[in-house]
C-alpha cells in the first residue's frame, strides 16, 4: 500500500492525511475495502461488457427516477436535489473517495494525477470535482491526459490517437470513441425493442467537439453575462476588459472567483456557468466520450443508457451522458456517488467528505 507517496503526491492537509491513514488502516484491518475491489476491477477491465452491464436495470435504484419529467429548459428548470449514500447490498464493492479511487485509477493508466489536474491549481481541481467521473471510464477507453487541454493542437492530438468511429444517429452524424458508440448502438437497439428512440440533441455537437468549440459555447454564455452583470453595476467597464482579456485558463479562474461572489455566469446567471457549459478545453465532449440526449427527460431512456454503461456525470447537466463502460454496482468503487436532481440520477466524484 503506497500510502506515503500517495499522501504526499495528493498534498493532504493534515487533518485529511489523518483521515485518509485511518482509511487504509481499517482497510487492511478489514481486508476487504474499495481498494482491492478497485484493484479487482481494473483487471477485469477488459472482460465482457455484456456480462458487467447485464444487471444494470434490475440493481438500479428505483426512486431515483422519476416519471417522464419532459424536455424542460435544463437551465431554467427548478432544482430538487437530493444527496443520497450509495446503497451497497451484500457482496457489492464498497464506496471509495473520489481522489482515493482517481489515484488508483490514473495508474493503472501509467498516469499521475499531480501531472493530469494539479491539486493546487484551483480550475483543474474545480474541474475535477464537476467533471472528473470520466477519468474513472473502462481501460477499454482512452481518457484525457489532462483536465483542462488548452490548444486544439493539443485537442487534435488526443483525438487522432483515441481512434474515433462515426455514425449516422438518428438522421445526424456524430463521432464517439468506439466502446461508446458500441454501447450506444446496443442501447438504441434494446429502446427500439421497448418503443423509444435516442437521439443526439443539438445536431453533431450532441457528441465529439474540438477545442474551438468548446471556447465558442463558452462565450456564449461568458459575454453575455460579462454584459448583465456590468449592466446592474456588480462590474465596471475596466473588470469586463480585464476579464475579457485574460488567457482562457485566467479567465476561468476569475469566473469561478466572481461566481463565490453570487456573479454567476450560466445563461439564467443564477447559477455556475460550469452547470450550463464545461470550461474551455475541459469538455467531455473532446473525449467522445459523451453524448447530449434528446430524451433525457425519459426515465426508461435513462435506464436503458445506464445498462449500456452511459451514466450521468456531471450534475445538472439534465440532458448530458458520460460513457463509462461499467455497471452501475461498480460505480460506487469508483470514487462516485449519487445524487438526484429533478428527478434525474447523477454519479458525480464523492469528494463531500474529503
Ligand atoms: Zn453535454
């Protein structure tokens, strides 16, 4: 158990470190926790995804959906949050921290997290608190070097080398890594069987996007609320310049800076623009690795892209599905919890205790 170059590679503070010993301990002691579940299911990452999402439907939390709650504006929506612990029925693997399971995670991959999302950077560890699900997806996927890419050469680069697969989806034309689109030809499959279609939402940037893309979609929520917050006062002309002027990963910082202040930057500014659109270059849509639905609003949709392996990751994000690659059992292994938000059932990083 590496525990002391862990600890010193996650720069703990101390209260956290004590926390995180105490956890290893009882692991030991117990000879059974996440660690060595995790350990179990990183290597068998590349069995059957037939056989680990099999189960999917029938071990899924019922109260966690909701009758079909309509294609509602997602931003716009009212928000009924309720935080639940997993629940972990005999034989399942336990429930893992979020950065425990990430480390783990990341080094089965040859990867480290202090060079993927430094700790100590506030965007690439707000970042990985909204976003960071993705890093947890089947060996059988490649995921982002880093948090945050910050070029599209950068982007490109990712992107040839993860191999992606096009399709024509429902009269539009999108490209996923090819797990992810595997899966989600089965998902279609097995909703045609059941009467019901799903189809990407918003034309082909339902899926892959390149980096300029996700600038653009950032801008449009950006200025927009650069002008709305100048226009009642809360920023002067000289701010709004500042910011607009900023290099992309400064810009950011400062709007997550402004938004601790209640300046929120989502369409609606009455919440993180995090919640509306991903920061520059962090998007798991430069991944393929996701997919926006159009029938997110339909709960068997979304129990049938859970039994493919197509979770939702980033809380909020109502019509947003992350590729995953795994059984919904296992998720709580992976240092992820759920959450339900109008209805809708999120996996997002446990982090609430670390
Ligand atoms: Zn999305």
């Amino acid at each position: 158990m590496p525990s002391k170059n862990l600890r010193t590679s996650l720069r703990l503070p101390l209260p956290l470190k004590a926390r995180a010993l105490l956890f290893f301990s009882a692991c030991a002691l117990a000879a059974c926790g996440a660690w060595a579940r995790v350990g179990q299911v990183q290597s068998d990452a590349n069995s059957t995804r037939e056989r680990r999402v099999g189960t999917s439907v029938s071990n899924r939390n019922e109260n966690a959906v909701g009758a079909n709650s309509g294609a509602a504006n997602p931003e716009t929506m009212g928000r009924g949050v309720t935080e639940t612990n997993s629940p972990m029925a005999f034989g399942q693997p336990r429930a893992a921290l979020f950065f425990t399971a990430l480390e783990q995670a990341m080094r089965s991959r040859g990867m480290r997290v202090e060079d993927a999302c430094p700790r100590e950077d506030a965007v690439a560890s707000r970042i990985l608190r909204e976003y960071g699900a993705i890093f947890m997806a089947t060996q059988s996927v490649r995921v982002p070097p880093v948090c945050m890419f910050t070029s599209e050469v950068e982007v490109a680069r990712f992107q040839t080398d993860a191999q992606p697969v096009s399709a024509i989806v429902g009269g539009t034309r999108i490209e996923l890594q090819r797990a992810a689109m595997d899966a989600l030809v089965a998902a279609r499959e097995d909703a045609a069987r059941q009467g019901l279609t799903i189809t990407p939402r918003g034309g082909s940037e339902a899926a892959r996007r390149s980096f300029q893309d996700t600038v653009r979609l950032w801008n449009s929520r950006f200025f927009p609320a650069l002008e709305y917050w100048r226009g009642r006062g809360r920023l002067s002309a000289e701010e709004v310049n500042h910011l607009r002027a900023l290099p992309i990963h400064d810009q950011v910082a400062g709007v997550l800076r402004l938004e601790d202040r209640g300046i929120f930057f989502s369409r609606d500014f009455s919440k993180s623009i995090l919640y509306s659109v991903a920061a520059p270059g962090a998007s798991q849509h430069i991944s393929m690795l996701a997919l926006d639905v159009a029938e997110f609003g339909n709960a068997r949709v979304r129990r049938i892209l859970a039994a493919h392996g197509w979770f939702q990751t980033v809380k909020s994000d109502m019509p947003h599905f992350t590729f995953l690659g795994l059984n919904e059992s296992e998720l709580p292994s992976r240092g992820l919890r759920q959450v339900t938000v109008d209805g809708q059932l999120f996996w997002i990083p446990n982090v609430a205790n670390e």
